[in-house]
C-alpha cells in the first residue's frame, strides 16, 4: 500500500510559490541598469557606463524571461492557477492598471500645472520659449489612429479565443502587434524630428513620459507566442486577457494625450 502523508493534500485552493532566485536577480539588474543609466544619461563619458548599462539590461530581460517561463509552466502545465489563484491575478492586474493611471495622472497634472499658468521660467507662455509643438494633425493623427485601430483587432483575436476559432486569434494578434510597431516606429521618427528634448522643461518631461506603448506591445506579443504554444484556452486565458486590459487601459490614456498635449497643448 502507498504512503500518502498529510503533505500531500493541500486544504486551501491557493499556490503557494516555491522559492524561487529570479526576483533577486530582477532587483539586481534593475539597480545595475539604475545605476549605469545615470552614469549614461547624467555622467556622460563615464568609463565604461555603457558595457554595464547593457549588462544590466541584459540581465534583466534574462530573469524575466525566466521567471515568467515558471509562472506560464505554474498556470499552464502544473494547474496551480486554481479559480481562487485567477480572482488573486485579476485583482493584481487591476491594482496594476490603476496604478498605471495614477502615474499618468500625475504627469498631466504637472502638464496642465505648467500649461495653465506658465511661470518665469518658461517664457511666460505655453509652449514655452523656444520650443515648437508638434503638429496635431501630421504624424500624431496618423499614430492616435493607427492605436485606436488595433483595439478593434485585439478585441477580434479575444473573441476568436473565447469562440475556439484559433486562425482569427492569429490573425487578429499578428494585424495588433503590426499596428503596434508601426506606432512605435512612427513614434520614433516624430522623437527624432521634434525640436525639443526629455530635458527641456517640463513640457519636454511631460510629452516623453506620457507618450510609448512598448511595454503594452511585448505584453501582446508575449500572448501571441504563449497562443502558437497552445498555453491558452477559450476558458483559460488569464496572461491574454490581462494584456487586452493594458492594452485598451493604454489607448484610453493616448486619446486623452493626442487631445491635451498634442492639440491643445499646441
């Protein structure tokens, strides 16, 4: 007759995490890729800042790659993501998203603070002296257009998933993250081509830190590449749904920042 000691029932539907290094290795690489951008941005021709802020950037995509591979094989092939564990990452998720509102709630609160009552410093006007806002209605309506439009793909590729129609999920994922790059890449030019800089000012600051949506678009690709895995189902797809939320949360914010700091702000 087999042993079978009380470990091994578990009488609460929660996972508990099993040690694990990456989060150490993520806080390490995040101080090292901390640490070396300030010697890159703020200490030019530091020795060698460069090789360690690519060090650290490369160890921080490392661990993170490792630490989501455990948490996927946890909720894909383990079945630790109980129902209870779902309505826990769901409600993280949100705390997530809210904060991300938050974050950009203080940068247009420094916008408006800055653009409503323009002090001394700035030239007594908005925008301040010496800068040329962007054109409104060249290559920033193109982009808030081309974004708004891949919310209407990503919404097509869930409903796939959920209906079990796997080519729509493909082709629905793979017409976003087009969009997706071609929104950065148009970003890319227009930061290339603007007059100003991350360091002027707080319209600089503003516009830099309130436009970008790289991180929405490696977390749409990273659904994409978990979907080809078949790490998802039409009942069972939490890390998907999580990136449609961040990605809907995202195009909000950029139709909010197309009309304040793009055509009003101008």
């Amino acid at each position: 007759m087999t042993n079978i000691t009380r470990s091994n029932f578990q009488a609460h539907p929660f996972h508990l995490v099993s040690p694990s290094p990456w989060p150490l290795f993520t806080s390490i690489s995040l101080l090292t890729l901390t640490t070396s951008g300030v010697m890159v941005l703020t200490m030019h021709g530091f020795s060698n800042g460069g090789y360690l802020f690519l060090l650290g950037l490369l160890s921080l995509i490392a661990s993170m790659a490792f630490w989501f591979r455990d948490v996927a094989a946890e909720g894909t092939y383990l079945g630790d993501h109980t129902s209870a564990v779902q309505r826990g990452l769901n409600l993280g998720v949100a705390l997530f998203i809210a904060s991300e509102a938050l974050f950009f709630l203080s940068v247009f609160w420094a916008f408006f603070h800055s653009a409503l009552s323009p002090t001394v410093e700035l030239g007594a006007q908005w925008p301040p002296l010496g800068i040329t806002a962007i054109n409104p209605f060249e290559l920033p309506l193109l982009n808030t257009v081309i974004l708004l439009s891949s919310g209407i793909t990503v919404t097509y590729a869930h409903h796939s998933l959920i209906q079990g129609n796997r080519p729509g999920v493909l082709y629905g994922l793979i017409a976003t993250i087009f969009l997706a790059v071609v929104f950065t890449a148009c970003q890319g030019i227009e930061y290339t081509v603007s007059s100003f800089t991350l360091s002027d000012g707080s319209f600089g600051s503003c516009f830099y830190f309130g436009t970008g949506v790289i991180i929405g678009t490696i977390f749409i690709a990273v659904g994409f590449w978990r979907i080809l895995a078949y790490h998802s189902t039409d009942n069972h797809h939490l890390g998907f749904e999580s990136s449609i939320l961040y990605w809907h949360a995202k195009r909000i914010i950029i139709l909010f920042l197309y009309v304040s700091v793009y055509y009003w702000g101008s």
